[in-house]
C-alpha cells in the first residue's frame, strides 16, 4: 500500500510539474507576441513622428556633444523615446525608450547607460524573439543602424560578441576596449548575457 501510494504522489507532482512547465511556456509564448504587438504600434508612430522631424528640425551639428546637450526625445503612450534601432540581419526595427526599467523591458530595448552624441551607448533588451534573442547568432561584419528621434543616422558595424554574467557591469559599461555602441540580452535562463559591440562608422 505505502509503495503504492508513494507513486501516486509522484506520479501527481510529475503531473503538476508538467501543468506547470506548460503554464509558463505559454505565458513566455503570449508575452512575446505582445511585446512584438507593442513595439509594432510604436515603431509605426514613431517612424512617422522622425519623418516631421527631419522636415522640421534643423541638423545637430557633430560637436554637440562637447556643448552639453541632451538627447531628443519623442513621448508616445506615456514613456519617452530617443529612437529606433534597427538590425538589417535581423530583419528587425524597434523603438528604443530613454530609460530601462523592468516594465519599459516589456515594451521595447533601452538605453541602460551612455549616449550616441558621446559614443558610449549601451542598450538593452528581453530576449523575446521579436527583440534581442537574434543577437546570439548574428555575425560580426553586420550591421546596426541607429535613428534619433530627430531623424539623424548614426551606423555602426558589429566587431565582436561576448558573453558575460549579470554581475559583471562594470565590464559591460567599461569594457578593455572603447566601444560606440553596446547591445545585450539575457540567454535563456537568464544566468549569462549576449553582448554584442558595435563600432561606428557614420555620420
């Protein structure tokens, strides 16, 4: 009898761990089509807010950054955008919010830290496939094509992708090499980062 019931009580917690393990692949699976959803709708209105914004601003000149300004920002639904990246490779082109918070993280990448005027940008995203989870197989040579929200291009090529722990920021921020442009995301589990370094070749 007490064999018996003991594999009851494991077949039963095979069973819950099994509901439990599908629960949470379809919340991943849903969540990422509304994180796609998301940076869709805001890309879109963003695209058309940039175009006004070429037509209207005038052209920063390239030593703003030693004048102290600021990066330009478009408010859309509440939160605040400095622009879009966009990963030809990938075939992806999201917006980027100002600042990182775990809920921003939802919506699209982020600026972590840095600035384009200064070179040092680094931005962040989930791995959600519609995001940053692409950045594990994209080859160096490729690239990154950063728009602001005034309608200035900045390029850059992909020169070298590594793989750090999420204790390791210093390293991420300040790396043995200076870089204009840093992306990362987490690997599945969350336990290492993909971090992709980016050089810039334009304007």
């Amino acid at each position: 009898m007490k064999r018996k019931r003991s594999g009851s009580v494991l077949i039963a917690l095979g069973v819950l761990l099994l509901i439990g393990a599908l629960a949470f692949a379809g919340y991943n699976y849903f969540d990422a089509r509304r994180a796609a959803q998301d940076a869709d709708q805001v890309e879109a209105v963003l695209a058309e807010q940039i175009e006004k914004n070429r037509e209207t601003k005038p052209v920063q000149q390239p030593n703003k950054q030693y004048l102290g300004g600021e990066m330009s920002t478009e408010e859309i639904n509440g939160r605040r955008y400095i622009g879009t990246i966009e990963i030809p490779a990938l075939q992806k082109k999201l917006p980027v919010l100002e600042d990182w918070s775990y809920e921003n993280l939802k919506i699209s990448p982020c600026r972590y830290t840095g600035s384009y005027y200064t070179d040092d940008m680094v931005l962040c995203a989930h791995n959600y496939s519609s995001h940053f989870n692409g950045l594990r197989w994209i080859d160096p040579g490729e690239e990154v094509i950063f728009t602001t929200v005034d309608g200035e291009e900045y390029r850059y090529i992909i020169t070298h992708r590594e793989t750090l722990f999420p204790t390791e920021v210093d390293r991420l921020i300040t790396a043995d090499e200076d870089w204009d442009l840093t992306l990362f995301t987490c690997y599945i589990g969350g336990r290492t980062r993909c971090v992709v370094r980016c050089t810039r070749v334009s304007p």
